[in-house]
C-alpha cells in the first residue's frame, strides 16, 4: 500500500467511525495515530500522540476561547442578556412580526457576548418564544424565528469558531471578526425581511402586539442594557482600536462582564460556579477536537494525501465557482449530521491546500464557512439549534412544527450565501480597512 492509499483509507475509516456516531475528537486521534504508526512507525506515533496536544493548546491565541467563553456564560447566568430582548421588544413591538424581530435583534446582542450559536438559541427560546406564544404568534414563527435568530451567535464576534479557524489556518483574528460583523448584520436583515414578509401576507402568524410602552418605558428598558454595552464598548472598543490583541479581550471581556454582574449584585456563588464549570467543559471538548484536527493535519502531511486531492481537484479545470459550490454543498451536508467545530476541523486539512491553490482570500472564506456551518444548525436532520429550540419550549411546538417554520429562514440564507460569495468585499471591506 502506497502513503497516498494509506492516506485515503484513513480517511474512509474516519467517516466510517463518525457514520457509527463515535465522537469526533476521539475518531480524529485515533484514526491520525494507527495511520502514523503505519507510515512511519510506533516510535513516531507515540511522540506525535504525546507532543501534539502540548503543542496546540499551548497556543497563545487558544486562551481566548475559555475567556470569551467565561465572559458569555458570566453574562447568562447574571442574566444581563435579557434587558436586551426587553429592550428590543418595547421598542418594535408595534413593528409587523414586532416581537419576532426583536427576537433576532436581541439574539444579535446575545451573540455578541457567547460567540456560540447553541447558547444564543438556548437562551432566546426561554426568553423570547414564551413571550411570543403569549402573544399568540403562531408556532412555527415563533420557535422558526429563535432557532434560526441562533445562527447569528457564530457571526457576529467573538466567534469561537473564526478564532479556531483563525488559529489553524494562522490569518488574524481581529479580521475575521470585521468581516463577521458584516455577514452577521446581513444575515440578521435577512432574517427581518422574512418575519416581515409572512406577517404582511398572512397578519394572522402574528397578532398586532396589544401593550402599549410610553416613551419614559422605552428610556428605561434602553437604559437597563448599559451593563451589556458597557462591556461590548470595553472589549471590541478597545480590539479593533488595536489597544489590545483578541486574546487579551477575551481576558478583558471576562473581568469586565464579572465586574458589571458584581456591581448590578446579581452575581452569585452559583452563578459564579455554574459559569466557571460550563467553560471548563466546553473548553475541553473543544480542546479534544482541536488536537485531533491537529494530529488529523499531520496524518494527512506525511502520506501527501492533501496535496494528492488537491491536484486532483483542481486539475480538473473547474472554474473557481464551481469549486466553491462543491464546497458549499460539501459543508452544508456534512453540516446537517455534524456539530459546526468537528465539521470544520475535520475538513480543513483537507480543504485549505486547495483554498491556496485557488488564491482565495483566507478571511474571506473563514467567514463564509462560518455561515456555511451555522446554516447546518438549523437544516434536517440533525439541526442542532432546532432540538435545542425543542427541549427549551416543550410541549409548546413539535420538532416538525420548528424545521418547518425553519424553511422560511432558510432561503434568506441562500440569498445571503450568494451575495457573499458573489460580492467578497461585503466581508473584506472592514478588515481592508484595518489593514489600511
């Protein structure tokens, strides 16, 4: 058996292992470990299997992740988020779909404190979906609306997966994270169109709001969301400033979101704790994944099994396009049975040397795989966000009743992966100006 073929056979064993549900760090490691001991030996393998995981995350850049991480769950448990859906909610509840749309807005908020899409949709649906079905909205908007509204938690910074794609793929974090904000508002206008739309042509999804808020009730639900934008203002303010690094926000955005909860009292030992224990966990499955995509990386290396398929491909002649169509499909599969960071990092290896080949942008593609990846949160099977909206509401929607109220979303985001893809400088242009 020839390296290449060795290549290739791991690779079919590791979609073998996930088709059987084993977890994908564990099928990463192993498969990258048997697949260097044969291709070069024991010895090898068992240095790479000790000095990979050392080597990845004591990656300086790697520390933000539990940081942002701590920051989000600081703000959850404090429950900081929620005067920012109230807020949203007061001021366009009279809007057609009012409080479908402050949904969305509030999971852009949300987003930009947690990076994680699971976390946005989870906190939305206990907030925003109950106060939806009192309303009586109908309930394919309603659970629809969050699930998708969810997406946006890995767009808009800090992004957990553009600064892992960062890290692997070694481009600048700050920059995803401009060219994020573009994507993220975009989507996020989308997603208003939608709400917008249906609830025009069919007023009956979504029953006129009846309250009524008096211009001092809109002031004051504005001004109970200064502990969120305190810290935003404090971390992002002082990121694309350049007074401090991405990592050094994360660390920042911690203390920050610490000291705002401490000082509105509404921090708790339990809350403190819980906090602390959910990043220790999040951190290690995402750590476990990385150092699997990392060995997976060298695997790959040594049996010259990236470059193979990347000659391959494009000694096709396939116009770039097309490429990035068979790529986008290729994501959106694999999107629908895997979680968006095993997808990412078992692929990458992979996919990038034909990226290079193609010279595309690196920023410009972590962002759309982003969304590429956020967009198999939401489609079935396996839409993660949708079962996550499914265990927050109960009783309240059957998980047929959200992927169906899901479909309309869904074409906003082929409309959004088109411009872009089609327009590259919707996502380029901030960071250009960074540079700048």
């Amino acid at each position: 058996m020839t390296e290449i073929q060795v290549g290739l056979t791991g690779l079919g064993a590791l979609l073998a292992l996930l088709s059987l549900r084993i977890p994908v760090g564990v099928a990463l490691i192993g498969v990258s470990f048997v697949g260097i001991w044969v291709l070069v030996g024991q010895r090898v393998a068992l240095s790479i299997l000790t000095s990979t995981p050392y080597a990845f995350t004591a990656h300086w850049t790697l520390s933000s992740v539990p940081m942002f991480l701590l920051m989000g769950y600081f703000c959850f448990h404090a429950g900081l988020t929620k005067n920012l859906f109230d807020a949203a909610r007061v001021w366009l509840a009279k809007l057609p779909g009012g409080l479908a749309v402050a949904s969305i807005f509030g999971a852009a908020g949300f987003a930009a404190v947690t990076g994680s899409s699971v976390a946005c949709a989870a906190a939305m649906g206990r907030i925003a979906v109950p106060e939806m079905m009192r309303n009586r909205y109908d309930a394919s908007l309603a659970t629809g609306t969050v699930a998708a509204a969810g997406t946006i938690g890995a767009l808009i910074p800090p992004s957990i997966l553009m600064i892992l794609y960062g890290i692997f793929v070694e481009v600048p974090i700050s920059q995803l994270f401009l060219g994020g904000v573009s994507a993220g508002i975009l989507t996020a206008a989308g997603y208003v169109a939608v709400v917008t739309i249906r609830v025009k042509l069919n007023p009956e999804l979504a029953p006129p709001y009846e309250g009524r808020a008096s211009f001092t009730e809109r002031m004051i639900a504005l001004r109970d969301t200064w502990p969120l934008l305190l810290i935003l203002l404090g971390v992002f303010g002082g990121l694309f400033s350049g007074a401090f690094t991405a990592t050094e926000a994360g660390g920042i955005g911690a203390l920050l979101s610490f000291l705002v909860a401490a000082l509105k009292r509404v921090l708790t030992w339990e809350s403190i704790k819980n906090a602390v224990i959910e990043t220790l966990i999040t951190t290690s499955a995402l750590l476990i994944i990385a150092v699997g995509a990392a060995m997976l990386t060298r695997f790959l290396a040594l049996s010259g099994t990236t470059q193979f398929l990347s000659e391959v491909v494009l000694g096709f002649g396939a116009d770039p396009l097309v490429i990035m169509t068979m790529i986008a499909l290729m994501y959106l599969v694999i999107g629908m049975f895997l979680e968006p960071i095993g997808a990412m990092l078992l692929t990458l290896p992979v996919i990038m040397p034909i990226l290079i080949g193609l010279d595309y942008s690196l920023i410009w593609f972590g962002v759309v795989l982003t969304k590429f990846l956020e967009i198999g949160m939401i489609t079935p099977p396996i839409g993660i966000n949708v079962f996550v909206i499914k265990g927050v509401v109960g009783d309240l929607a059957s998980t047929t009743t959200i992927f169906r109220g899901i479909m309309w979303f869904l074409v906003a985001d082929i409309v959004v992966v088109g411009l872009l893809m089609g327009f590259p400088d919707i996502i380029l242009y901030l960071p250009n100006l960074m540079k700048d």
